[in-house]
C-alpha cells in the first residue's frame, strides 16, 4: 500500500497532484495554505513566486512544522511588525522562492481590474482542495475553528467572494455528504459554517494530519473544555433531579447545562422525532380526525411519531381544505 493512499480522497486527485513538480505532500501544504493564510508573491524584477506566511507567537511550532513539510526546517524567521493586526508585534514568519510554485501561482492568482495580483477561486483550486485530505488539513489549521457546544467547524474565507464562498460550500460539502452554509460575521466577513453532520466526517478527514498544536481544533470531547467537577456533577445526576437545580448548583445556565448533557451523551430520547421524513398518509390524517377531540394531542402525537406542534399545523391546513367540519364540538370525517 502507498504512503500517499490516506492523502488523497479519489483517483482524479491523485492523478491531478502527479502533474506538479513537488511531492504531493508539499503540494497539498502550499494549497491548504492558499485557502488559509499564505500568499504566493511575484515581483516585476523577479517572476519566480515567493512562498509567505507568517503566524503569531502561540503557532510558532506549527510554522516550524509547515517550514519542515516544503523541506526547509530551518526556514522560520521572526520580523517587527509595522503595520495590520500585529502591528508593533514581534512574530515568525516563512518563506520559500522556487520555481516549482509557478504553476500554482497560475492557478490562484489573476490580474485585477487595478493591474494588482488577485488570489481567486478556481476549478483546478477546488479539485486540489477537495481531492488531498492534508490541504483540507492546512486550511483548518490555517483559518478554521471549532464551536465545541454546537459540534461545528467554521472555516473563515473573508479573502474569497461570496460566489467563491459558495462554490467552496458546495465542493466540500458534496465531499463530506452534510450541509455548509454561507454566513456572514459583523456584516462583511463571509466564513463557511459546516453541519453537525460534515463537522464530524470533516473531523474524520483531517485528524490524522492535523499538528499536534492544533489538535484544539477538532477536539469533539466538550469534557476537556469544562471544569471537572461540573463534568463529574452532570455524570453523576443528570436525569435524576431537576436540571434547573444541577445548573444552578453548577454555576452554569439551564440552557448551558442542557447543551453539556446532550454533547456528553446524557439526554434521553424523548421517543419521537421533532420532523418527520415523509409526509402523513390517508390513515394517519383519518385517525388524527377521529380521535383530535377525545384523547390528548400527546398520545396522538406518540402514536403518530410526531409532536403536538405539527399535529396543530397540520389541523389548521385540513380546516382551511375543508376537510374537517364540526358539529356539537365533535370532529367528523369527511
């Protein structure tokens, strides 16, 4: 088996990272970190790209670590700041000429309208993306985040356009088989926001590349984010007093406590689905109007597997259809 059949997540990829001159294992670092924080620059004098990014002090190893992947362990250097975010800050950064990054930069970067260098989504850029598990990696680690109370990665993409943003959404959640939105923070910053379901396949992808840093980023176990002893009250009595005294005991919300429990595994199944996955038969709306006034909406409800909420919509549709009629306060069938 080859070292490189846990890298790629199809054949077409595999077949598309052969066309570069690098390895693909620095290949899928040089693409993750274009999707991230990296930039290939190109001066007038000099067309060879230029391989930059720089980190703050607390992902100083993790620059190493990158340094190491394109063959340059030593190759992280530190600089002051004069301007951005870090302004005034000593903090690493690493760069690498070569002419191997020429084809890449050809396929991230385009001339603006200002004549300025653009980084642009594209479909070659996309299908590196996708096809190596490491880029997706290097992205992550690059520009993503992790909500441990909602079980979501985010993965911030202000760099791109909101068409490139939801060619990327779509992409990778065709891959991951869940849901990605497209939101927007503070009214301008777009970022892709991925379902519980493509955080945890997304989670099953990148781990065994992830820099041990970084592994904060995919930590599923809400436990190691808690102060223990909550973690031991919530184990030892969820589900056996009150909820809204254990929180209050606690020192945490009601609805913080809910959310620990349920991420911990402590809620019960209620014993019915919130919405169902097809719509009611003949039967189920015959038996809704039959029995709507004489047992309880609950039972209809558990019987139905559904809750008392949809039974009262679907209710209301049936009165404006005419299908119901009432005689003496009594439901009849049509």
């Amino acid at each position: 088996m080859s070292e490189n059949d846990g890298l790629f997540l199809s054949e077409e990829a595999r077949q598309l990272y052969s066309r570069f001159a690098m390895s693909p294992e620095r290949t899928s670092v040089i693409v993750g970190s274009l999707f991230g924080d990296g930039s290939l620059l190109v001066t007038r004098k000099d067309r060879t790209p230029n391989f930059y990014e720089n980190h703050s002090m607390k992902q100083l190893e993790y620059l190493k670590w990158k340094a190491s992947m394109l063959g340059v362990p030593d190759g992280v250097k530190f600089r002051l700041m004069t301007q951005g975010y870090c302004k005034g800050q000593l903090v690493p950064y690493f760069q690498l000429r070569s002419h191997a990054f020429t084809k890449l930069e050809k396929t991230f970067y385009i001339d603006g309208e200002n004549g300025r260098r653009k980084k642009v989504v594209t479909k070659e850029g996309i299908d590196l993306l996708v096809g190596s598990a490491l880029a997706i990696a290097v992205f992550h680690m690059d520009d993503g985040e992790y909500n441990v109370f909602s079980n979501q990665v985010i993965l911030n993409t202000c760099d791109f356009t909101m068409e490139e943003n939801h060619t990327i959404a779509s992409r990778l959640g065709s891959l991951l088989g869940g849901q990605i939105r497209v939101k927007i923070k503070r009214k301008k910053y777009p970022r892709l926001a991925l379902s519980t379901r493509a955080t945890d396949q997304f989670v099953k992808i990148v781990k065994p590349y992830i820099h041990p840093t970084m592994k904060y980023k995919i930590d599923q176990d809400i436990t190691h984010r808690l102060d223990q002893g909550i973690v031991a009250k919530l184990r030892r009595e969820y589900g056996k007093r009150p909820a809204k005294l254990i929180a209050e005991e606690a020192g945490v919300t009601f609805k913080e406590a809910q959310v620990i429990a349920n991420r911990m595994g402590l809620s019960r199944h209620r014993g019915y689905v919130r919405h169902r996955d097809k719509p009611f038969t003949e039967e189920e709306r015959s038996y809704l109007m039959k029995n709507y006034s004489r047992i309880p909406i609950r039972e209809i409800a558990l019987v139905l597997h559904t809750t008392p909420r949809c039974l009262y919509q679907l209710v209301h549709r049936l009165r404006q259809a005419n299908r119901f009629c009432t005689i003496k306060g009594d439901w009849e069938e049509w």
